[in-house]
C-alpha cells in the first residue's frame, strides 16, 4: 500500500510539472488511459474481526463461579487474574451513594472501588478517599490525598489499592502515599518526578506504580522507601489514565505508552524481557498510537496484553517469547477465565479468544455509535468481567449489558442511573459499579 502511494504520489507531481493540461487529462472522463497498478481501497486496513475457521468444535469449558470477600486492587489481585466471580441470577440495586467529584470536562476519575474486610473504598476526581460499609453503604471516613497547597485547585487524581490495613494512593500531584485504613491518616508520603495516575499494584510488601513518563518506581509498603526504579522511554503523546502493573511470581509487567511490556524482577527491577505490542492496522490517527492502556494479566506463567493500535499478544512470563498473537485493538484490561479470553474493542466488538493458541472463537458486534445514521460520538465499553455464567459489560449510554460467554449472544441490558466507563468490581456476591457521576451502587 505504502509503495503504491509512493508511485502514486510521484505520477502527480510528474505531471504537474509537465503542465496543467497534462493534469487535466489524467482526471477527464475522455481519457482511456488506465494508470498500471494494483487497485486497493484505502479502507483495507480497516480489517473485519471474524472467527478463526478451525475453531468451529472448540468446546468452552469455564472453571466454577468463586466467590470473595477481597477486590484488592485494579483488576482484583495484583496477577489480574479473577477469572469467573459469582452474582445472583436477578441481581438488584442494594443501594447507591456518591463518593464524591465525577468525571467531567475538566476532571477525571482513574479509581475503581477496592473492597477488603467488609468494607468498600473509593478515590474521586478530586483525590479525596472514602471508606463506605459494604453491605449498607454508609460513610465512614473521607480523607483528602491532595498536598494542601493543591487542594483550591483541579487537578487530575489518581488510585488506590490495599494490603493488609493499608491504602495506597497514587496521585496526579506526583505523588504516592499510605493511608491507615481504619480513619484515613496519612502514615507517608513519597514524591515522582511525575504523576502516577494509574493504580498501584501492592504485592509481598512492596508497591509498585508507573508514572506518565513511563518509570517503574518500587516502594517499601511499610515506610515509602524508595527500593529501584526502571525508566522506560518516554512518549510526546499519551493516552488519558494509564495502566496498574501485574504482579506474580517474583515478576512486575508494566505497560508503557510506548507500546513497551517490560517485565521486571521485584527484588531489584532488573529487565528480564521486554516486548512490543503495536501493530499499526487502523486509518483513525488516535488508533496510531502505540499505548497500552489496558492493564496486563498475568495467569499460569503466562502474561496476556491488549494495545489500542490493534494486537492481543501472549507471552511466556520467564521467557518473553509471544506464544501467539491476535488483531485485536482495547484499551481495557482483557479477562482470563481458564483457558479463554474475554475482551471489547475499540470497535465494539465483544470478543472470545482461546487462551491456548489466540484462535478467535465469537464475535459480537455492540452498538459502536450514539447516532448510528451519522456514525457520530462512539459508545465507549468497559468491561468485560465474567461473573456467574455471564459476561457483564457497561457503557456511556448508561446501559449495562449481559452476554453468554459461549455463543456472544446478548441475554439482557439494563439501565443504568448514569455512563459508566468503568467496569464493575466484586466481593460477598456482589457487584459495586461506580458510574460517571460518582454514584457507587451496588447489586445483589
């Protein structure tokens, strides 16, 4: 494609030169001369998502609904790894709180809800931190992460996560800190160069975050020292957010905004492999960039990616090698369920995936547009997340919808008070979804 456009380009400028009735003729509707070359739409890199055609007797065997009463972190444990959560078969509205500043157009919420020890927490836009009871909703404490000469002004928060009786916060003030999680009190702070505004991974004592000049700094859970710090290559361009480290096996793979994987030793953050996750297959110039913004997942010795440029990889966590690779383009983490792969994409596509080879098993196309005659504003999906036989999706129509995890066909949609462009968290059968308005509800 890009040789044709090469020749293409030179024939114009070759008879520009020769004079403009040379031009002319090219372009008029008497000419009979047809240009040599092959014919290739410029849409042909605008690829369909489809099946793969040896996977029509796979047969989708998911592991047993497991129940818990620990969402510790972004994506659940710091591996991301949940694989089938349990919810009732009519799950209903228990109750609804705000948590405090929603997303809007000068803020932006980057916190899902953590659970831990019947309680459930919850940052804002603002940075503030509220403990909530889980089972009624009610307030317990609220504490403001935001240094004080910063709290007059707007500025983007971050996340949080817990070990033990601890809060870790991340901020967009360029900082990370610990917090009791009994009353909120500050127990440290430590400063980055830049800001963090994905979520902490906390594992073994140690809490690990990537800030927005792609460094993976290492902390001491117990007194903010700082342990190492690996610098990735930086990017003029970004995408809003980031991604929370995974975290297993003495190994932390963090996501850059280069399109970088890198996987890194705990104990000193020393490179053990890094790979690429960029596959440029998209006409949007947005889809061009090389982010991951999706958290990485680690399962079984193996790490699953998903970059927004249009590549879902697997890769051998000791080794780094890719076991395979697939075209699909998200920006939200995919989700593991034994030996099969759930994600969205950046299309709208409700994907299935066999874990084992990266073979495409079904396709479900979503709504991809608020105004689908004009193709005008898309819909944005989050999720999805696998919770009693149902794959469980929300979007910015305020609509949350429910889909079998062998076949992709839709079974329910529900309304939601307000857009939702988080994906819902789980612990004691119950699913905590925090909309864009800052409403926290949760379903029995």
């Amino acid at each position: 494609m890009m040789r044709f456009a090469r020749v293409f380009s030179l024939v114009l400028v070759t008879a520009a030169l020769a004079g403009c009735s040379t031009v002319g003729d090219m372009f008029s509707k008497d000419s009979n001369e047809v240009l040599p070359g092959t014919r290739i739409s410029v849409l042909a890199l605008e690829r369909e998502l489809r099946p793969s055609i040896e996977t029509t007797d796979t047969r989708i065997v998911l592991p047993t609904p497991q129940d818990t009463n620990l969402w510790p972190g972004a994506g659940g444990f710091s591996h991301h790894a949940m694989h089938h959560m349990v919810i009732s078969d009519v799950p209903r509205r228990s109750w609804t709180t705000g948590i405090g500043e929603g997303t809007g157009l000068r803020n932006h919420m980057f916190a899902e809800p953590i659970i831990a020890n019947g309680h459930i927490y919850t940052m804002d836009a603002d940075g503030r931190v509220t403990s909530f009871d889980a089972k009624t909703g009610k307030r317990q404490w609220r504490a403001d992460t935001a240094p004080r000469t910063e709290r007059d002004n707007k500025f983007l928060g971050g996340a949080i996560a817990i070990e033990g009786d601890r809060i870790f916060a991340t901020s967009g003030a360029a900082e990370v800190m610990a917090m009791s999680a009994t009353d909120g009190t500050i127990l440290w702070r430590a400063t980055t160069e830049t800001p963090v505004r994905a979520a902490p991974a906390v594992n073994g004592g140690r809490v690990f975050v990537t800030t927005i000049e792609n460094q993976v700094i290492a902390f001491a859970a117990n007194n903010g020292a700082q342990l190492w710090t690996y610098a990735g290559a930086s990017t003029p361009t970004i995408l809003l957010g980031g991604s929370a480290p995974a975290v297993d096996g003495g190994v932390v793979v963090a996501a850059l905004s280069t399109g970088e994987l890198a996987a890194l030793r705990v104990d000193n953050g020393s490179l053990l492999w890094s790979e690429t996750v960029v596959a440029i297959r998209r006409t949007e110039a947005a889809a061009s960039l090389p982010d991951i913004a999706a958290r990485p997942v680690i399962d079984r010795g193996r790490v699953y990616a998903v970059g927004q440029s249009g590549l879902i990889v697997a890769i051998d966590l000791r080794t780094g090698n890719r076991l395979w690779e697939a075209p699909v383009a998200g920006i939200y983490q995919p989700w593991v369920a034994g030996d099969f792969l759930y994600t969205v994409t950046i299309d709208a596509e409700a994907v299935c995936i066999d874990a084992r080879s990266g073979r495409i098993l079904w396709v479900t196309q979503l709504r991809a547009w608020e105004d689908e005659n004009d193709r005008e504003d898309r819909v944005i999906w989050a999720g999805p997340v696998l919770a009693s036989d149902r794959l469980i999706l929300v979007n910015s129509l305020s609509e949350a919808i429910s889909i079998s995890p062998y076949s992709g066909e839709v079974l329910g949609t529900m309304d939601l008070p307000a857009s939702a462009t988080m994906a819902p968290v789980f612990a004691d059968s119950t699913m905590f979804l925090l909309d864009d308005d800052g409403d926290l509800t949760a379903y029995r």
